[in-house]
C-alpha cells in the first residue's frame, strides 16, 4: 500500500465497534421477532384484501361456469 | 430462549418457522375450501368449454347463422344465447335475458380472436375462431348492461360492444319460435 492511501481505518468512524457477545444475543431476540411481525402484518393485509374482493365482490356477482 | 445457548436459539428459529408454515397451511387449506365450496354449491367454476366450429362457414348454416342469433327460448324452457363476435361488433347488438334464470351463452368468431365480459357480472370469456366459447350463468338485477370487446381485435375495436338487457320475468315473453328480442325503450 502507498502512503498517500491510508487505510480505511485510519478514521474511527469507519471501525467497527467492538461486539459484546451477550448484546448481540440480546438484540438478536428482538430484530427476528420484528422481522416475523413485519412479514406477518404484510401477508395478513394481502389475505385480508383477498378475501375482502373474493367475498364482497366475485361472490355476489353470481354464478357462472 | 437462552441469550447465550446457540442451540436454545435454533430451536426458537425452528418454532417460529413451524408456526409460520402452519399458519400458510390453514389459508391455502380456508382457500381452497372456499374454491370447493363455492363450485359445488354455488356452481362458480372457470367456464371451459372445448367444441370446434369452422370459421369460414359459420354464418352461412347451422347454428350461428343470422336467422339462429339472439335470445331462444327452447321447448323446456331453457334459454340460449348465441352471438357472433366479429370485427368490429356483436351480432346481434343488444342481446334480452330474463332475470334469475340459468342462461347460456354462446359465442363464435369468424374473423380473429375477441373477447368479451358482462359488466357487474362474473361472465368474462375469450371467442376464438374456430371454438364456441360458451358460458353458464344467471343475471340476479335487471337493467342494461353493457358488453365490450376486451381483447384488442384491430383499429375498430373500441368501438366493438353490446348491450345485454336483463329483463324481469313479467317482460321477458318469447315470441313464435321462442324468440326474444330487447324491449324498444
């Protein structure tokens, strides 16, 4: 490496900080939690538009076959 | 749940993944329930149909020629509709129907593929040339409904549609041969 291009790390901004095992456990507890609640909110409101068009509009628009 | 256990936590993964897929196994289970239910009970089914017809003759005999099209009232009081979609309009262009009564359309095309829907109602089918495209149905509200061509056909085709009048029963009278034609309004 030439000297005029110091290392990414000459800046502490660009360190990581340093990880605490028992912090990370404890955040990795919540964040998966609000993954599945995210997903879970996201595909009970396509179900719910689904099952609102099927039942309030394919339905009683009669029969047909 | 252990904070430090990395096996507690797989598990807890594992949980969380068997709930999820237990959750998408009772919807698909409820939809297709709901699809069961209503096709046997309610007879909403996707219209299939797979009878061949020429398209050159068509119009010239049987049972797509003029004097056949329209609305017929057969013997056992069944009702048939039969229509021509050609480039650029139906044939015939207003179409009479009872209310709450079984109904079957029936469609042809001499010329290239068109496609039509009822508004307000679930009737929505393809006309290939060369097939019948056929359609079961019951109209529950009557007035005018209006038929357009959705599946572009040429230059014309947005001018290419019908209107089907949904007739209460009390005006819905065959006249000789079991013809019925629109009400002059």
């Amino acid at each position: 490496m030439q000297s005029d291009q110091p290392s990414s790390t000459a800046l502490p901004r660009e360190v990581a900080d340093d990880v605490d095992e028992a912090t990370l456990a404890r955040v990795m507890r919540t964040v998966p939690l609000g993954a599945a609640v995210l997903a879970g909110s996201a595909v009970a409101l396509l179900v719910a538009g689904y099952l609102l068009i099927y039942i309030l509009v394919f339905i009683p628009r009669g029969t047909v076959g | 749940m252990s904070d430090t256990h990395p096996e507690m936590h797989e598990r807890w993964i594992l949980q969380t993944e068997l709930l999820w897929a237990f959750g998408v196994g009772v919807f698909i289970a409820a939809t297709l329930s709901m699809i069961l239910f209503t096709a046997l009970k309610m007879s909403v089914n996707p219209p299939s149909n797979v009878e061949r017809i020429d398209p050159k003759t068509l119009h010239l005999a049987g049972e797509f020629a003029e004097h056949n099209l329209g609305t017929t009232v057969g013997g056992d009081g069944s009702v048939t509709v039969r229509a021509i979609a050609t480039q650029f309009m139906f044939l015939p262009r207003c179409i009479a129907v009872p209310a709450n009564r079984l109904i079957t359309l029936r469609f042809a095309s001499p010329d290239v593929i068109h496609g039509l829907l009822i508004t307000g109602t679930n009737v929505n089918t393809m006309v290939l040339p060369g097939f019948v495209a056929q359609v079961h149905t019951e109209f529950t509200r009557t007035g005018d409904l209006l038929m357009p061509c959705h599946e572009y056909c040429g230059l014309g085709h947005s001018e290419m549609w019908a209107t089907v009048q949904v007739l209460p029963d009390s005006e819905f009278k065959p006249g000789p041969g079991g013809r019925v034609s629109c009400a002059q309004r």
